[in-house]
C-alpha cells in the first residue's frame, strides 16, 4: 500500500486512528444559528464539506528512502492573510500517499472560500512528534496548491486535481509568466474529493477479527491492521477508518472502530475492509481483503459466521483468489444521539424571557450618556439592541411569543425597590406580546420607576425557575431562555449560585450581556466554562452548566455577533439537558 502514515514507533500510533477526522471549529456553524439563517430563507449558507486528500507524483527529497508526505490545509482570510483549517498525518515512504484525515470545512455560497494547500516531507526525526507540534520551517517543502472550495464543489465527481508547484515560484508577475523558462515547474500533483457531510444519528461501534491470516513475514508473524474504505461514484476507494496494529498475530481481534453515516454513505454502501500486514518501511503487504456493507457485516455479525478474505489475481478486477483466512464482525452495535433540531422538529419549544437591570449605575435615562437614554434619531440603546438581536433568534422557536419580561433595581412611582417587576407595570402577569411588546414594555417602564439598586440577579433566576418548574410538572416539552442584560456585576454573588444551581435540574439555560464599560471579570464565575461547576452555599454542586456570559464591549470589538456569541452554548446546554434525563423527542 505504500501510503499509511507509520513507522515502527511513532507510525503504529497514526495506524491506529479509529476514524481520521479533523472538524475546523472556527469554520463551522452551531445548530442554533444554523435555524435562525435557514428561517430568514438564507437557504444552503451554511452546508459542511468534508474534504479527502491524495497525491501522486511527488518529488523524492529524502537520499535513502521516499518522502514522508503531510498535506496542511490554509484558508485566505478577508485580509488575505492564510488562517491553517488542520494536517493531515504523515505517510512514510510514498511518493503517492493517501491520507486518512479529513477536513471538514463550512461552505458559504456568498463568499469566495480560496484553499491554500501545502504538502512537507518530515523529517524522521519527528516521526514520534504530534503533527500539531510540528515546525513547518523544519520540514522539507514539496509543493504547493490552490484553489476555491466552489471550483471543488461544482466539479461532476466532485474531485479537483491541482498541479503542485514550488511556493516560491507561485508569486509570479504576468510578464514572467509569458516567459517559458520563468514558468513553475510541476512539482506532482494533488486530489482533492469533496462530500457533503449528511447529519447522521446512527453510530455503528465493531470489533472485527481474523482468523488463519496468511503470514507475509518470513521470521516472524504478521502485525496486521484494517482500513476500511467506501466507494464513492467514479469507482475511487476513500479510506475512512483504520484499526490499531497488532503484533505478532494471526488471529488477531482489533479495538472497536466507529462509523456513521455521514462517513460512509448508507447503511447499503459498499465498503472494502483491507487487512494489512505492516511494515515499517511504508510499503505494506495486503494479506486479503472483503467488499462488505454495514448491512453485510450486520448479518455475519447475527450469523457468527466469517467472510473469507480474497486476493486480486493478475488476471483482472474480476477473478479473486480467495483465502482461507476469515473476517468476524465479533460486535455490531447502533445507537442514536438526537440532534438539537430532532427536538424541535417532535415539538419541543424555547420559551424566551428576559431581564432588564435598571440600577441607578446606568446613568440618568435622560441624559446622553446614559446607557438607557432613548436617542430621539430612533438609534437603539445597549439594552434595545442586546433586545433585538437575541429576541430575534430566540422567537423562531416560541410559537406564542408570549415572553416573560421583567427589571429589576428600579424603584416604581410611590414603592419600594424592588429586584423583580413585571416590565408592563402589570401586578398580576409577567408575559408581553412578542418582541415589539417587549420594547415597548421597557421604554414605557423607563417613564415609570426610578433607576436604583443594588445588582440583584437571585430574584429573577427564582422567578424563572419557577415558571420552567411548572412547566416540568405539568410535561410541557418546552425548553425555557432567560436573557439578563446588566450594567454591572452582581452584588449578590452567593444567592445568585444558589438560583443557578438549583436551576440546573430544571430545562431553563440563562443567557448573560454585559453592557458599558464595567469590569464584568467577577461574572465569569457564574459562567462555567472552564470546567468548574458552580456549588451552593450548601456544598451542592450544579448539575450542568446553564450560563452563558458575554461582555457586549467585546463582542462588539470582534467579528462574532452577539447572537453568535451567546448561543455557542445553548444547543449543547439543551441536549445536555434532555440526554441526561433521557428525554426522547416525538417522532
């Protein structure tokens, strides 16, 4: 085979990856974003490609063997400057790798998405080192490619392949170009195959084994590995998993390896399962090989029975020797993880609800520099704008818009202060139509109570919770959000960790915007990021993390989005919620 990335040390761990896949966090989308584009008909923006990588010809920069070939993937940013998406493993000794590691990208059909890709020999001094370590300008450059995610995308295979060339020489003027002599030279070339990933919720775990391997080893016995591949629509083997290499085995009963259906088509898709014996110098021998679907294997699984293993023959694709040696599939399991949209397409809803800090902090509604002052132009507040921005998300999912909205540090006309009133002025029910209620619920609210203190967030969690508790009793499939937008932190830091904590036992996450210039340090505490859950003044610790916390400064200096910012979280707080309680949405 001649392309695994291995070598006896360092090699055999890359063998055994399970399932070689590299997910670009920064490129991708959540869940809840996803939702509220494809609401606002901003229809395939956001579609993930998986990307697979071979080469062919590369050049042979090593004296006493091939190169040791890695691919490591840019994207231009808007600046031009190149941003790395990941790297592939290392292949030893192939001038003709293919390589395991995929790459998922975010195609955008509104932005043009140019891939830089760039292949180095490594040196086998670092053969042992995570590729993630490794130095670039260590290592031998082999050539160099580019191209946009469109022109892969839009090909018939989908499979583009590029000219390698030298870096150097890529940065070339027109008048060079014309010259013959000035002209890059070939450097080998680079195919890159592009799929669009499919959202499965089926896992597939198996342990496969072999029995009465033939041994390719003359002084010693085979140290076999699986890879299995898919057979994508031109006829090409993609691999998608390999097995660890076992030594000294010829029967050997590999590690569970996992597959879904994103990875390998359907459950009907052939795939070619390949034991190898390997070797250290890259060229591995093929002890045999099944052509077998995820069904197939299923049903030898219920059998108990083996596949033999068959060899092509010199006399063509269609005549096979076939061996003595047998495949066992020893465990075949499924099991089903529910995506956030699996939950809203049974019913579940997110029932939106929101706070509003009128703490004298803010400034004198009336003056400029106030953080509550209502520009006569019709500009928008930080408390109106962190209003639209997530109220606009968060509807898409509440079928009444009907919202709970509260302030509090205000002292209403003729009261006392209060750290929970209802945004209406209503002494009786809290909700308010939509968001324009809301709005208008604050700006009336602005003219009626005078801005006070202290920051008393215990208040408002209770009252929350009380609702999403309710909702629990009576089996409502509803999932509750409250937003609490705050000037400053929170004075009462302890009843506020009791409120979160045991909220966390209830279907309620609470989303946090900081706004103005306070030193908002103290409120990451409640937000538990860092692994850290939050504890009661009783010693009880909270069940999940339900907060999330943004400063609105920050946001504002970045290019995420506020609604970006705080809904990173929510998709996972919620299906947190729901697994753990093994809550199983409507089908």
């Amino acid at each position: 085979m001649g392309n695994c990335c291995s070598d006896t040390g360092g090699g055999m761990a890359a063998v055994g990856g399970t399932a070689g896949l590299s997910y670009n966090a920064a490129a991708s989308s959540n869940d809840a974003v996803d939702w509220f584009l494809k609401s606002r008909g901003y229809l395939g923006l956001f579609s993930q490609i998986e990307l697979s990588f071979s080469a062919a010809d590369l050049r042979d920069r090593d004296v006493l063997s091939k190169s040791d070939p890695m691919l490591v993937v840019y994207m231009k940013a808007r600046d031009g400057a190149l941003v790395e998406v990941g790297r592939t493993e290392v292949v030893l000794n192939s001038l003709n790798p293919t390589w395991i590691t995929k790459h998922i990208i975010t195609y955008q059909f509104e932005v043009v998405q140019t891939l830089v890709f760039r292949i180095y020999d490594v040196d086998t001094q670092f053969h042992n080192v995570d590729v993630k370590m490794l130095k670039l300008d260590e290592q031998q450059f082999l050539g160099e490619a580019t191209c946009t995610l469109s022109q892969i995308v839009t090909r018939k295979n989908r499979s583009l392949t590029l000219d390698l060339v030298r870096r150097e020489e890529t940065i070339t003027s027109i008048t060079e170009e014309s010259n013959p002599s000035n002209r890059p030279k070939h450097c080998g070339k680079l195919t890159v195959h592009a799929e669009e990933c499919i959202n499965s919720k089926t896992t597939t775990e198996l342990i496969l084994r072999c029995s009465d391997l033939d041994c390719k080893d003359l002084f010693s016995r085979n140290d076999p590995f699986l890879v299995i591949s898919k057979i994508v629509e031109s006829g090409t083997h993609i691999p998608v998993c390999k097995t660890e290499v076992l030594k000294n085995e010829t029967k050997p009963t590999w590690k569970s390896v996992f597959l879904n259906i994103q990875q390998v088509g359907s459950k009907d898709s052939p795939l070619i399962i390949e034991c190898f014996n390997f070797n250290s110098n890259g060229k591995h021998d093929l002890i045999g090989k099944v052509q077998k679907s995820l069904a197939d294997l299923e049903k030898l699984h219920s059998s108990g029975q083996g596949q033999n293993l068959f060899l092509p023959t010199a006399a063509g694709n269609n005549n096979h020797k076939i061996l003595n040696s047998q495949l066992f599939v020893d465990k075949f399991s499924e099991s089903v993880q529910y995506t956030f949209l699996d939950y809203l397409a049974g019913g579940f809803e997110l029932n939106f609800m929101v706070a509003v800090d009128f703490t004298a902090s803010n400034g004198n509604p009336r003056l400029p520099d106030s953080l509550h002052y209502l520009d006569p132009s019709g500009r928008p507040n930080a408390y109106q704008r962190a209003i639209l921005e997530v109220g606009e998300v968060l509807q898409v999912y509440d079928s009444d818009k009907r919202f709970p909205a509260w302030g509090f540090g205000a002292r209403p006309i003729d009261g006392p202060v209060s750290h929970c009133f209802n945004l209406n002025g209503s002494n009786s029910y809290c909700e308010v139509e939509g968001i324009p209620g809301i709005m208008m619920a604050y700006t009336s609210a602005l003219h009626n109570v005078n801005l006070a203190g202290p920051t008393l967030f215990g208040p408002v969690i209770s009252n929350a919770a009380l609702i999403a508790g309710q909702s629990l009793a009576n089996h409502g499939q509803k999932y509750f959000v409250l937003l609490i937008i705050t000037d400053g932190v929170v004075t009462d830091l302890q009843e506020t960790k009791d409120a979160l904590v045991k909220a966390s036992d209830l279907p309620l996450s609470i989303l946090i915007i900081g706004v103005g210039g306070a030193d908002f340090k103290e409120m990451e505490i409640l937000d538990a990021d860092k692994g850290e859950r939050l504890e009661s003044s009783t010693g009880r610790v909270a069940s999940r993390d339900i907060v999330q916390f943004v400063p609105l400064k920050d946001v504002q200096n970045g290019e995420i989005s506020v609604v970006q910012a705080l809904l990173a979280e929510l998709p996972s707080q919620f299906l947190t919620y729901m697994r753990t309680r093994d809550i199983q949405p409507s089908t």
